[in-house]
C-alpha cells in the first residue's frame, strides 16, 4: 500500500508553513500519486490503495484545488472518471458516459446534499422522493443489448470508453443473454458484477490447495476475472451481477422514476439488489443508512462500501443535471465507517484565510489512521474547542473517514496528569496584529483588516481563478513571486505590470512575461459577476454573485444599493446582503474598485435583468422539452426581462412555458386556470 502524510486544510486556509510551497507541491504529489493509483486499480486490477484511502486522497485534493483554484489542471484526477483501457482489449465507447458519485460520509454531509437540492429545484424534490439501495462493491460494467440480445459487455473504463469483454460478460450467469419480454430497440444496461462472499472463500481455498496466492478481496479478484484474456478463467470464477440503471441511445431513461426502472430490470431478467427502500423525507435515507450499516451489512453475502442515493423522478434529475460533467447533482454515494486513532495534541495553532476567516488547526504527534499518517487536524472555530475541552497535552481521538481533513472528535480526560494547557483564541490577528472580530453568527473569528498580509496571497490566487477573471498563467507561485517582488499588493496592480517589470523575475522569459501580460488584460472585459466572485466579499459565492450583477445589472448600481434592496433580491438572503454592504462601505474597498475602473475592467452585466422589461414582475414555470431552448436558456430570457422563475405552480403564477411532455405541471396549470404558453409566445413575449 502505498504511503502518503496529507497535510490537513480546512475549507478556507492551511496552516501557515504550509501555505507558501507546500500546497503547490501536495497538489503535484496528490494528483501523480491518484492517477497511478487509478491505473493500477482500473487497467491493472493491482491496487496499491485501499477504497477508502483513494477517497481520501480524492477529497484531499478535491479541497485544495477549491481551496487555490490555480492548482487545478487539466489532465487532475478530479477532472476525469476513470482509467484508459488496456489494449489486450478492443475498444468501446458507451452510449452515454458512465460517471462518478460525490460522496457524503455522515447524515450531516447527505442532509446538506439534500438541502442543496431543495434550494434549486423546491417542491419538485419532495414530489419525487428518493430510492435508497445498496452500493455493491465490485467492478461496474455496461450491458448493450440490441433487440434484446445482449451484443456487448464493457468495462467502466475513463467513463467514456471502456474495453470490450463481451466473451468473458457471456460467462456470467446472471447476465441474461437476452432480456425478458419486450425491450427497446437498444438499450445500455450498468451494473456491478461481484464475488459472494461464499463463493470467494472457496476460490481462495481452492488456490491455496494449488499453491497459487490468494486473492486480496471479493473486488479484486472480480475485477481481475472480468478482465482475463482467456473466458474459461473467467466461468471458473463464481461471478454475479446486480444492474442498477439502464440508458438509451439518446441519453434518456426507460422509465419515469428510479424505483421503475428498478422492477423493469427486474422485470427484464436482470439481478436487482435487495434492501432497496424508496424515502420521502431525508430523516427515512437517515434511519435507511444506518439499519444497512449496522444491521443489515452483517448479514449480506457481498461486500458494499455504502449505499447510493438518487433523486426518484428521472425528469426532476434531468432537470437537476450534472456537475461539472463529472457527477450527478441527483445522486450521491453514502459512505460508511469512519477510521479512528488516538495520538497526543501536541500545540493548537490558527490560520488566516483569504477572507480574514481565523481557523485553529491541531498540530498533532503523527499517527497512523486508516494507512495514512496525520499530523495536522482541523478545529473549525474557537467555540468548538471550548464545547469539546480540548487541552494542549490532551491524548485525543482522531477521525479519518472521506474526510480529506482530519477531524478530532475530543480528547480522552481519564488519561490527563495535570500537564494539559486551556487554549485561549487569539484577540490579535496572528499575521497583521489587527483586533479580531467575531462572525455575525456569534461562532467564527476573522481579521477585519483586507491589507492583512495573511489575505493577501489567498485573495489575490482566488481572484485569478478559472471561476474569476481565470487569468492564465498566474499560478500561486507566480503570485507569491509577484508579492515577493512587492510588485502587486492587490488585484488592481495586476493591472499594471509590464513586460519589463516580470523578466528579472525567476523563471520569466520574454515570451512568458508576455502571455501573463495579454492573460491578465484579456480578464479585464469578463462580465461584472466574474468579478463580485472574484472580489472575495465574505459569504459571496459564484452563484450569489451572478445573481446580483444581473439584478443591478453595474457594480455601481450595487454599490449604492440599500441593504434592503439587496436582501430583496430571490436567493440572497441578509447574511450575504449586510456582507455585501459592508465590503463597499469600507473605503480600502471603494478605492480598490475605483483603480479598477481606471484601469479598464469591466463594471456591468451583459446578462442583466432588465428593470423595466415585459416580464417585469411576472412569476413563471417551466415545463416539459421545448423546441429551441434549454431549460437554462429559457430562465435567463426570462429573468432577463424582469420575471421570476419558480419550480411549482400556483395561484401566483401569470403563466406556464409549456413544451413536451410537460407531466403534472400541465394539469395543475389548467385546474389553476394558469394561462399556458409555447416558446413561440414566450419569445414574442420578451421580443425575440
């Protein structure tokens, strides 16, 4: 197994000595050692990390590259799904790319999956309900069946191609060769095929009479069957299968739910696994989740790692779409079993992050956890180490489950002698001396001043970020050699370097300081929402920041903006809003956008709202496919010209945008008597 020491981070900051060099280079060391990780486990069947150990890893760096959006790069980890094939096997490329799970390792974490999901699409998400069934752990393969034969069987692959091992799926016996009753025209089947537990032990039995070595466990002895260039070793090995979704050529799914889709494999001769529950409420996934951990998984005769939920409605999770063509927003894999050690808390140090957010760190005596070595954990805020009575000195147990940063779950007293210290937080910013202030929500501690020397780096990395101004080229270190240089202080600086300034820089050629000089002017013309994300206004996410350019439509409209009139607009709520006021009645703020303009950045929204457009006021839903337009394209014509999307239809809605198979939404809009329009009307409606 291969041995790594993460460093710990938090959401927000890193310890202090790791921030410089070490973030760069755990990037770099998380990314090589992930992708061998992965070619080992999906093109080698050779495994040198545990699942769990991959997770975390994953995670790890999944937090710090939203942590420094600069480290992120094309060929991470984090940007693709699986592996490239072997070439023993011919080629094949799947229907529609089989893509990976987020995860949440707690009820906490799935309680905010699911609020998520509320916040976008509302009542839909109660009306569809979730399925809940197991997450087997095994090799995920795809089924093509052609006139309900099967033609192919494939491996997961990178996601997108995988490798045909048609002749060793046909040894399976739970793979029907052809599916029961009747079924599309074509139709791509997945699922996971795997050893029973039964069936393992007698394989391994049967190898140690032989001499031969036995197999680690159930997963990689499936994964290295499925994967035999001779099929005979493959039907000598007790193989089953469970499916768990189907797709057609188009992308869509041959059922109106989950749960349906379910009986209809089951229906068609495909194994479904037991212990599937359908939940309307996040508190029955809880209670689901848990009797399948601590009850039923004893009792199974196949390994799972978890189970996995999704939205029931396939058209709710078509609407909810994926994330970044990676994961479904609609589904989510819930881990199980978290790792514990106990190891002594040596010191507890704090952080500044970019937004002056002050987070306490445990500095720990290294120890292993889950194979991994941890000596940094994270401690959130000062009122959790005073609710927990955590001492320096203290032994304390750590937790180390998908959680990319360790967590101390609290300290162990009976095994105090008098020696332990009381942690008192700092008053005092530990990077520029200012007063600490304490958050609105009474909990969290944070440096007021925005020249602190702390948020600087962290800003200034932020604001060139592929979701900012996405200046290429202005990597973290680059960063840290311009603040070095002290030829930047702030954003509005980058707007003045020159050529002639970066060549006595270390590693600047002409040709370089020349790209990040076009990089960083080419920045200047992205719209005012790029730059409300980029400005790094505490609590002022992407989201938040695209919803107000296009209400005020110019950052001046939305600098004299009343706290009131921000905290109107739909989605931004008074935390965000006394945030936003705060940042630009601070005159380091006001001058830091007025060199901004001087400088030649952009200050509107090309996308705005328009106050007085012929939908102003008017509240709208959407439904069914229309002819032309997305479901996005059709929202942002219409809160373009003043109106409001909602998800449900009442009394209050002034009409419906009705396009194929509109579903119930149609007959709640006519019982209503709701007025219905095409596309047609709506773009007459808005001019085109």
């Amino acid at each position: 197994m291969l041995k790594v020491t993460p460093v710990a981070h938090e959401t927000e900051p890193a310890a202090p000595s790791m921030i410089p060099t070490h973030a760069s280079e755990r990037a770099a060391a998380l990314r090589e050692q992930l992708t061998r990780a992965s070619y080992e486990y999906y093109a080698l069947d050779r495994p040198s990390l545990s699942d769990s150990d991959y997770d975390r890893l994953f995670r790890e760096l999944q937090t710090l590259e939203a942590q420094y959006p600069a480290l992120l790069t094309s060929d991470s980890p984090t940007q693709r799904v699986g592996a490239t094939p072997q070439s023993a096997f011919g080629r094949h490329a799947h229907l529609v790319p089989m893509i990976s799970l987020g995860n949440a390792f707690s009820d906490d974490e799935l309680s905010e999956w699911e609020a998520k999901l509320v916040r976008v699409a509302g009542r839909d998400i109660a009306e569809s309900g979730f399925t809940a069934e197991l997450k087997i752990d095994g090799a995920a393969i795809s089924l093509t069946y052609e006139h309900g034969l099967l033609v192919t069987g494939a491996t997961r692959g990178d996601g997108t191609t995988g490798e045909n091992v048609t002749l060793n799926v046909r040894t399976v016996r739970d793979i029907p060769l052809r599916l029961h009753g009747d079924a599309p025209e074509k139709l791509e089947i997945r699922g996971e095929l795997y050893l029973p537990f039964d069936g393992f032990e007698r394989m391994n039995e049967e190898r140690v009479r032989l001499g031969e070595p036995v197999f680690a466990n159930p997963r990689n002895a499936a994964a290295g069957a499925l994967r035999q260039l001779n099929p005979a070793i493959t039907a000598s090995r007790p193989l089953r299968f469970f499916g768990y979704t189907a797709v057609l050529p188009d992308g869509r799914t041959p059922a109106e739910s989950q749960w349906e889709l379910l009986d209809q494999l089951a229906a068609w001769g495909i194994p479904v696994a037991p212990h599937r529950q359908r939940c309307t409420a996040i508190t029955e996934l809880h209670a689901w989740a848990y009797e399948v951990e601590h009850t039923l998984r004893a009792e199974l005769n196949f390994a799972i790692d978890g189970g996995v939920i999704k939205v029931d409605s396939v058209r709710v999770q078509q609407d909810l779409g994926v994330i970044g063509g990676r994961e479904p927003r609609w589904a989510i894999a819930r881990k199980f079993a978290a790792d514990i050690a106990e190891t002594t808390l040596a010191d507890i140090q704090v952080n500044t992050g970019r937004t002056g957010v002050l987070t306490p760190y445990a500095v720990l005596e290294p120890v292993l956890v889950g194979g991994t070595t941890v000596t940094f954990a994270t401690l959130h805020n000062a009122d959790l180490i005073a609710s927990k009575d955590l001492r320096i000195g203290d032994r304390v147990q750590i937790k180390r489950a998908g959680d990319v940063i360790p967590q101390v779950i609290g300290p162990v007293p009976e095994k105090r002698d008098g020696t332990q210290q009381p942690w008192q937080p700092p008053t005092h910013c530990p990077s520029c001396k200012s007063p600490v202030a304490r958050e609105e929500d009474g909990v969290g501690l944070y440096c007021p001043n925005v020249l602190c020397p702390g948020r600087q780096l962290e800003g200034l990395v932020h604001f060139a970020a592929r979701d900012c101004m996405d200046i290429d080229g202005l990597s973290y270190q680059r960063i840290k050699q311009l603040l070095d240089a002290a030829l930047v202080h702030d954003a509005a600086d980058l707007y003045t370097l020159t050529v002639d300034q970066l060549l006595p820089l270390e590693r600047f050629a002409e040709k370089s300081a020349e790209n990040l000089i076009a990089a960083i002017s080419a920045s200047r013309a992205h719209p005012l929402s790029r730059l409300l994300f980029a400005l790094g206004i505490r609590h002022v996410g992407g989201q938040a920041a695209q919803l107000l350019a296009r209400r005020f439509g110019t950052l001046d409209a939305l600098m004299n903006a009343s706290l009131e009139e921000i905290s109107a607009v739909r989605g931004i709520g008074d935390v965000i809003a006394r945030s936003v006021r705060a940042f630009f009645d601070d005159p380091t703020s006001r001058a830091l956008v007025d060199r901004l303009r001087t400088l030649g950045v952009r200050l509107d929204e090309p996308e705005a709202q328009q106050a007085s457009g012929a939908l102003n006021g008017a509240v709208v839903v959407i439904t069914g496919t229309l002819p032309t337009l997305s479901r996005g394209e059709a929202t942002a014509l219409v809160e373009r010209a003043g109106g409001r999307v909602t998800s449900s239809v009442s009394r209050k809605t002034t009409f419906l945008v009705a396009g194929a198979d509109p579903g119930g939404k149609l007959d709640k809009a006519n019982e209503l008597g709701v007025k219905v329009i095409g596309e047609d009307e709506l773009q007459a409606l808005v001019g085109g």
